[in-house]
C-alpha cells in the first residue's frame, strides 16, 4: 500500500512483565516448612542483568537491542544537558557493532573510594553507579537508575571502552561484562569525551542485527530535544550517514511535524523560562486539521500518558485564550467559554521541562508526577503566551476564530450524535441490517470481516463460519475521516454501519470494553481501489480508534493474486504475490520432470507445470464463497497481517500525506515509493 509498511510494523509483540529490580531469585517449593535459605539463589554483579534482560532492557527481541545504543545515547546527551558536550555519534560497524562515542568530560578515571577499581570500571560493572545519584554528578538527567553502561556491559559478547580526560586516552576491554584487564592509558590527547564500543551477545538476543531507520529517528529527535548539539549516525557497511543539528530546538521539532499541513499561521510561539530549577520551554503552532498533536517530555523523556507537566499546559492555554477572546470582544457575554477541546483544535505542541528529580509514575515514565511542576507550567504559559497574543494580534485573532469553528462543530457533532441516539442507531440491541453476525457471543472467539462490496460480502457471508466470522459489507470508498469532522462522519451510513457493530462508540462514548471482536479484518481487493478503501479505514482506526490499533485486534485479509487450475478445478493452488508465482511454476515443473511426466511444449509454463489455467485474481467477488473461505477466511490456511502502529509520529505524518489537502505532498510520496510497490493492479 504505497509505503505504509515503513510506518506499520506487521508483528505480534508479545508482552513482558515488569520485574522488580532486585538481584535476588527465589524458587519456592510446593511445602512451605521447606522454604530455606537454600532456596534463595543470590546473583552478583552484573549476574541478574544476564539471567533476566528484560528487566532492564525490555525483552530481547529488536526493542531491547536497540534499547542498549539508546542508553549510551542518552549518556552522552546527559552531558549535553549538563552543558559539556555538543556532539553525540553513533556508528554502525560490521558484524553488528556499535560505537557511541560523546566530546563531553569522559567518564572520570580514578579509583573509586568504594570499590577500590577505577571509575571506569566502576560505572561499567556495578549496577546503579553512575553521576545521576546525589548532588555531584547531573543536575538534570533523563535516566533515574544509572545503570545503562553497565546493562550494556552485561548483554555485549565484548565491550571496549576509551576514555579521553586529562590529556591521556584511556582504554579497557570487556567480554560478557568482565574487565580482561584493569584500566590503562594509551596515550595522549587533546580532546575529551567517551567512546564505546559493543557487540550484543549473539547467545541472548534473537538478533543482534541494528535498524538503521530506528537509530536514525532516535537521533533526530535527540537533536530537536537538545537545541544546540548535533548528532550523526554514520553507517560503515553501507557508507550511509547523516547529522542533526537544529538551533531552534523543539520549534524546529514543531516545523517538522508540521510539515504538509495547512498553517494557521507561519509564527511559532516559544517560550524558555527557569522557574526555582526548573527549565520549562513550549512550542506552539496551529494547523487547520482536526485533532491536537501534543507531546510532552521531561528531562528529553518523552511522556506519551503526559503527566503534571501537560496538565498545567492545557489549563494555562485554555484559560489565556479565553480572557484574550472576552477581552477582545470575540467572545460575547452571553456566550460559552470556549472548551480545553475547541482551544486544541488542529494544535501542534511541544512541552519540554528539565527538572533535578523527576517523579515518573512507574519504569516505563509514560507520566511525570511532580505536582510543583503543573504551577511551574502554569505560570510561565500565563505569562508569556499572553503577551505573545497581545502583540501578535493577528495571530491571536486566527487563534481564537479557529477554537470558535471548533466549538461550533462540536455543538453540531454533539446535536448530530444525541439525534442518532434518540433514534437508537448507536445503542441498543439493533445491529446494521446488512451485518451477517457470529452465533458466538463471547467477544475471545469471535472476529469480523470488513468487506468491500456487497459482491464479495456475499461469498463471504456463504462461506464463512457462521458460529466465529461476523461479515460487514462497506459499499463504495469509506468518508476520509482525515477531513472530516465528526457531525459529518455521522452522517455517512457506512460508519454508522462500522461504529454500531463494533459496539465501542466514538469520541467521548468510546469504551474499549465494549468491542465485541477480538479481531477486526480489513478484507479488500488485491488492487489500487482495494488498497485505497484499507487506507480510509486505517485511517478511521488510527485517529478515532487508536485503542483498538494498539490493543493487536486490527488485521488486514491477504486474498490470493493468482490461482494454478488443475484439471476439472479439484486441487488448485492458490498465490499471495509475485515473487511466489514463478518460484512455484518452477517447483512444479522440476517434480514433473523428476517422475518422468510429459511436459508440454509451449511458451506458457504454467502448462509446463501440469496446470490448465493461470487465472488473476481482480476482485474478492470473482470467489465464490467455498473458495474465498479456504483462500482468505479459513483459519488454518489464511494469511493476516496485523497493524501495529509502532511510531505514531511517523504514521501521523504518512495519513496525513496520504489522505490530507496537500496533493503535492501525496504525489511526491507516491513518485518515492512506486519502485517498493509490489502487486500493484492497474
């Protein structure tokens, strides 16, 4: 589907639990008078990290590989934060190194009073030990626990580190987080900073193979968080590279997710103030689309459920606007004031506060908990964006138009929404009428087809199973909800259709509890139209049902493209793609050839290959239901894809090129990514 592969991850990603940090394993046996100390299994120094890496890295799939580059990245943007470095690089190497290297102070050299080796090794093989813990090391750091050096150390096969302070080069070998040797100088230096280098221990990650892509976006969103240093990733095995450096911080941040949207106004509000330790700096600018793009981020965390920091931004915005509107009569007496909602409509934001000790609510610090920081957020957005509307009263005024046209959808949305309630269209027992629903009524053991056309919807509802496949027929191209707000999306049957028999609402009557499939399938035509019609319906998914997305129940149907025939239609074999038809031709012929089958002389191998049609498959309908069970729908035999958006950013943006205003922008998008299509039907 014309690049979306490089925003939606195909996977199953398989939860892990978070276990608590403790270097202690205990196995209790079935009789509790047997419970001993014998029992307790004690694991020293970088042990625990070995026996269970997902504790400190996640899993040991791709996200806990690539986990290891990001805490060393992080080091070296501690620095930055702190003021001493201003260039973070990463380096691709063969056979799977890394080298991350920083021109900060380095990593100090001398023997440590506790553990009586150098700091070095110190910080290297002791858990916890770092400059983030009391008052000498960072003030302001994005890592709490100071264990991202030494967790690396623990699940390389090697480390080698080099250290440049002082005017000496320093360096130190490790294998699976042992020192083969003390710490030692090399030589001289000019130059200061840290260098590592590792190799993931192949015995411990299911792949220790880096995604230049993944590395590439952590760095650029490093740089747009560090105004003022740059960082490059350069790649040894392609002779790729590329370097970030944005003075303008997270404006530059703003600029970029805003790119292909429509402007309200070009100007972006920045504010960077220091309140008693606190450095809080925002970044605002308004589009003309319908949903708020807002990120929020502590110490360069990004804190995805938003936390003390975001709320004290959503009340100093709405309320600023609100007295700038009354003030200037564009909000009258006897009107409402405008909601937090209508004042978010179509905004793009960055909230970036660095604090000495951030309170994150749980490991994964999705939330920021300090309650003094909300006031902090408060007092500078009171402040300044005031005086940013007052002198920018053109702007102000564009502001403020745009939150009144949000407000006067809403009250047309929410008098659209009461009205088909009234009517019973979204609640109640009644499903769609053109809905072939499962007999099973346990939600576990139940899914739903989304079927483009009637034509098809009829093979399917005839060959499905009854007792577990639900058919929804959508007749014609879905609303593109990317431009359009909710009064119009319903009004338009088809998502009315879809809302009612999903069973979770829309906007604020959503409730995820009330799916009533644990799998939604997106089943289309293997064509452009067909693909065009799974695009509007992701889309709806990713912007107005972003829980279902992320809770693994959204999957695209793979029909076949080609079938094989046999003689009399008995035993054809079905192809997903291209690439496979030839391949099984092939296979084919050579069995024949083995068992001395006569082949026939002809240009059309398929007839070589014992076949007596090559039929290409156009549409779903072309199937009649037997055959679009056993191709599409049977579970033994079918092919899914399931969506999971692993980058929102990048999904956000590849919609709104996709299906936005901006034709330029979706042409170009189109022109870059033909030469990856495959199995595109003109």
């Amino acid at each position: 589907m014309l690049g979306l592969e490089a925003v939606i991850r195909y996977n199953v990603r398989s939860g892990i639990k978070n276990l608590k940090q403790e270097g202690l394993t205990v196995v209790a046996n079935k009789k509790q008078d047997e419970y001993s100390a014998s029992q307790i299994t004690v694991l020293e120094g970088l042990e625990p990290v070995r026996k269970r890496p997902g504790m400190y890295i996640g899993g040991t799939g791709p996200e806990g590989l690539h986990h290891l580059v990001w805490e060393l990245v992080d080091n070296g943007i501690d620095e930055a934060l702190a003021g001493y470095a201003t260039e973070v690089t990463v380096t691709m190497l063969e056979n799977d190194g890394i080298r991350v290297t920083d021109n900060g102070r380095g990593i100090p050299t001398e023997i440590h009073p506790k553990t009586k080796k150098s700091t070095v090794e110190t910080v290297l093989t002791v858990l916890h030990a770092g400059g983030k813990f009391g008052d000498s090391g960072y003030k302001v750091s994005g890592g709490l626990h100071g264990v991202g050096s030494s967790v690396v150390n623990a699940l390389s096969s090697k480390l080698e580190v080099k250290v440049f302070r002082g005017g000496k080069v320093y360096e130190q070998e490790y294998e699976r987080g042992a020192a083969k040797s003390p710490l030692k100088s090399t030589g001289k230096t000019d130059k200061t900073g840290t260098e590592i280098t590792f190799y993931p221990d192949e015995t411990i990650f299911q792949s220790t193979t880096f995604n230049y892509d993944n590395i590439l976006d952590r760095l650029r969103h490093a740089a747009y968080l560090t105004k003022g240093v740059r960082t490059s990733l350069i790649d040894e095995t392609t002779k790729r590279g590329y370097s970030f450096y944005f003075e303008g911080g997270i404006q530059s941040y703003v600029k970029h997710l805003n790119v292909g949207k429509e402007l309200v106004d070009e100007d972006i509000f920045y504010v960077d103030k220091t309140v008693n330790d606190v450095q809080v700096e925002v970044a605002i600018q308004y589009t003309d689309a319908y949903i708020e793009t807002i990120k929020a981020f502590a110490n360069n965390v990004l804190n995805p459920d938003g936390g003390t920091h975001l709320t004290g931004f959503r009340a100093a915005l709405t309320r600023v606007i609100n007295d700038y509107a009354r003030k200037q009569g564009l909000i009258k007496d006897k009107e409402d004031n405008l909601s937090g909602e209508d004042t978010r409509e179509g905004l793009t934001s960055i909230i970036l506060v660095k604090l000495p000790d951030p309170q994150f609510e749980g490991q994964t610090k999705n939330k920021l908990g300090n309650p003094e920081v909300r006031g902090y957020v408060e007092q500078v957005m009171n402040e300044y964006f005031n005086y940013y509307l007052e002198e920018h009263p053109a702007v102000a005024r564009k502001i403020v138009s745009k939150g009144l046209l949000a407000a006067r959808a809403r009250k047309a949305a929410r008098a659209a929404r009461d009205n088909i309630l009234r009517k019973g269209v979204l609640e109640g027992a009644s499903m769609p009428g053109k809905l072939a629903d499962c007999s099973n009524k346990d939600p576990k053991d139940s899914e739903i087809y989304l079927v483009e056309g009637d034509s098809a919807g009829g093979s399917a509802k005839t060959g499905r199973d009854s007792k577990s496949q639900a058919i929804l027929p959508l007749r014609g191209k879905v609303l593109n909800v990317e431009r359009a707000r909710l009064d119009k999306m319903l009004a338009n049957n088809e998502i009315i259709s879809l809302i009612k028999a999903l069973g979770v609402g829309i906007e604020e009557s959503f409730d995820i509890a009330g799916l009533r499939y644990d799998r939604i399938i997106i089943m289309t035509d293997a064509d452009v139209d067909g693909s065009h019609i799974a695009t509007l319906l992701m889309t709806f998914f990713f912007r107005y049902m972003r829980p279902v997305v992320d809770g693994g129940h959204l999957y695209l149907a793979k029909p076949p493209l080609f079938e094989l025939v046999k003689q009399g239609r008995k035993s054809s074999v079905f192809i997903y793609n291209e690439d496979d038809l030839q391949a099984t031709i092939d296979k084919y012929i050579e069995e024949r050839k083995k068992t001395g089958s006569k082949i026939e002389k002809t240009d059309e191998r398929f007839k070589q290959a014992g076949f007596v049609e090559q039929k290409r498959y156009k549409g779903l309908g072309e199937m009649d239901g037997e055959q679009l069970f056993d191709t599409t729908m049977d579970p033994e035999k079918r092919v899914l894809i399931q969506v999971n958006v692993e980058d929102a950013e990048k999904a956000d943006a590849i919609f709104n090129k996709l299906m936005g205003n901006e034709v330029e922008l979706r042409k170009n998008f189109i022109q870059t990514h033909a030469k990856f299509v495959k199995d595109l039907d003109i």
